[in-house]
C-alpha cells in the first residue's frame, strides 16, 4: 500500500470533518437567518472579525463533540512499526476494520497524531469553559456585594484577591497541581468551598427574582438545591449515590487550580463595574422602590455589566486553555497518557529535528482555538460599544 500524498491527505482529513462541516453549515444558516432576534449573539455575524473567531471556536467544539466518529485509531491504542511515522503512511499489517493510514504520522510511542489532536480537543474543551463558569459564579457572588456595599466587605475581599493575583500565575499552578498537593486534602478542601458559590449563586438569583411569588420561589430554589446538592457531593467528594455526577482526582485538581486563580481577576472587574454602575439612575429609581438588595445587584446591576463580562468569558478561556496545555506539557494535571494538546506538543518537541509534526500538529490546534476565542471576544467587544 502507498503512502498518500499531501492532497490525498487533506482530502481525507477534510471528509473525516464532515459531520463538523454539516454542523457549522447549519449553525451559521440559522443563527444568519434569524441574527436580528438572538441580541448580542446575533450581533456578532454582523461582524467579520468575530463571524472568523466564532468560526474556529465552534470547529473545535463540533470537533470535541464528533470526535469519536472522526478519529481514525484509538488515540491511546499503538500500532506496530508506526513510531515517528511521517503523514501519510500507511498502516502495517493492517487488519480489517483498522484505517489504512495514519494521517498525520505517527507518535514517539507509536499512536495516531490526527488521533490524538482531535481527541485532545474534548480533553480541553471539558475543562477549560466548565471551570471558566464556576469562576465566574464565584467571582460575581463576592465582586457584587463587594462593589455596592463597600466597607470591610470590600476591603477584606479585595484584600484576598489581591493576594492571589499577586502570586505568579504559572508557578501559583505548578503548586497547586503538583503531586505531593494532589495527595493531601488542599483540592478536596478547595472543592468543597468553591463548588458551593454556583448553588449560591443560582439560589440568589431566583430567590431575589421571585421573592414576591412564594409558589414559584420554592419550587424554582427547591430544584436548584436538590440538583446541586446532588452535583456537589459527586464533584467535590465524589461521594455522588448514583454514580451520575463524577470528577477524577487528576481532573478536580486542574479544575480547582483554574477556577482558584481565575475567580479573583473576574472579582476584580465585577466590583469595579459594580461600583460605576450603582450609581446610575435606574439604581436610585430601584432603591427608591424598595427593591430588595440582592434583586438590585441581580437583576438591575449585573445585566447592565453583561458585555464587558461576556467578552472576559471568552478571553479567559482562551487564557485558561493556554495554562491547560503549559501544564500538559509539564506533565502536571491530567493523566500521563492523555491525549491533551499541552501534554502531546512536551513529548513531540524533544524529536522536533527528526519528526516535527507529533508537536506540531496539536500547537496549531492550540493556536487556533485561542486565537478564535480572542478574535470571538474582539467581535462581541465592538458590536457591544454600539448599544
């Protein structure tokens, strides 16, 4: 069997993507058709620079989600012969059902880097946006009262923050995610404290949202508790009854890490915005009504800082996908063998001179997706100014 060319290989890799292709056909038609009722979202296929950035993001996420009817080998499985591989190659003593090929060569322990790239999207994007949302849960629970009270509130807040924000990102990381950490009660201690700011949060919002109609309160908080309880006990303490609600140690140590040294940058911007925005009318005219504290900073407050936030969003994931794979590629975090960009681009650069496409492939993956995420939020960002 030949090795295929490069445009055999473009070829194939472009039909692997097909279910990709056919999602984002119909993701872009839809939200183009119908871009003047979805608000800000709409907003941005007015835009070039965020129609690009969306682009990119949702190839990846299409991709994580695909991935298992993409994948043209088991990434984790090795095949005989295929060690450094070139692109291309065909597949030795193949047998039926195995693809002919590996498409973008093989790895140093032989396994399939087209494989492992688009595999190595899920691992990211599992990680990074879900620890992302619980920063930011905790950072708006604390940056809103610590903005529109001020007082010793703010003052010890933003003393905490401070001290975290203080401390070198990347070495804040190395320890939190080091295995002498890992074994000892720091990640189970700060999951237990920061998994609880999301059932806070969503508590707070409905409960001041429908303070005034018992009925739907109840109920509305009721279900919230229930199912976040319920997600705490399996995602902190893994001590979930049902075995729905999981996170392996590995995992909840990197998960905890992010969400740990992202909540006080998202502090800092709500209280900052807190304070400009309590002083506007429309606040006055709610306290003039006796609207209760938490409904103001909730549901008068918060909706008004909405842009600015969501265009951190998509930055701090770009960010925090960036500290995911600098840990990989220290080794720290996920597990040895995972097919994370981080941990491919380590074990690919030490044979950069004799065969550069296991690093090279999984750095473009990584580039690509961050540069999306910061070409989506310089979108979201100019179409926000016009409101």
């Amino acid at each position: 069997m030949d090795a295929l060319t490069w445009g055999q290989i473009i070829t194939r890799i472009l039909w692997q993507l097909l279910p990709v292709w056919g999602a984002l056909v119909v993701t872009f038609g839809l939200s183009i058709a119908f871009k003047r009722r979805l608000g800000l979202y709409g907003r941005i296929f007015d835009s070039t620079v965020g129609m690009i950035g969306f682009a990119l993001v949702m190839f990846w996420v299409f991709t994580a989600f695909f991935a298992d009817l993409i994948i043209t080998h088991d990434p984790y499985s090795q095949v005989s012969g295929m060690k450094n591989i070139l692109p291309g190659s065909p597949v030795k003593n193949v047998k039926d059902g195995v693809y002919n090929w590996y498409l973008l060569g093989g790895d140093h322990l032989a396994r399939d880097v087209f494989s492992r790239a688009i595999m190595g999207a899920r691992e990211v994007l599992i990680i990074a946006p879900f620890a992302t949302v619980v920063a930011f849960m905790v950072g708006i629970t604390l940056g809103l009262p610590a903005g529109y009270l001020g007082g010793k509130l703010d003052v010890g807040l933003s003393f905490g923050s401070n001290l975290v924000l203080a401390f070198p990102v990347i070495l804040l990381f190395y320890l939190l995610v080091t295995p002498s950490v890992q074994e000892s009660a720091i990640p189970t201690t700060f999951a237990a404290i920061l998994f609880l700011f999301p059932i806070i949060f969503m508590t707070l919002l409905l409960n001041a949202r429908y303070f005034t109609n018992k009925a739907q309160r109840n109920l509305y908080v009721g279900i919230v508790l229930v199912v976040g309880l319920w997600a705490y006990s399996g995602l902190a303490f893994n001590a979930d009854p049902l075995g729905v609600w999981s996170m392996s140690p590995n995992i909840l140590n990197v998960f905890v890490s992010v969400v740990f040294v992202n909540s006080p940058g998202v502090f800092r911007i709500v209280r900052g915005m807190v304070m400009d925005i309590k002083t506007r009318d429309y606040v006055a005219a709610g306290q003039t009504r006796g609207e209760g504290i938490w409904y103001i900073m909730l549901w008068e407050i918060l909706p008004n800082a909405r842009g600015p936030l969501i265009v951190d969003f998509c930055l701090r994931i770009g960010y925090t996908t960036i500290l995911l794979g600098t840990l990989g590629f220290f080794g720290l975090g996920v597990a040895p063998d995972s097919p994370d960009w981080g941990s491919t681009i380590n074990y690919g650069r030490r044979l950069l001179a004799i065969a550069p496409h296991p690093a090279i492939v999984p750095a473009l993956a990584l580039m690509s997706l961050v540069l999306g995420l910061n070409l989506l939020a310089d979108g979201l960002r100019e179409e926000s100014l016009k409101d």
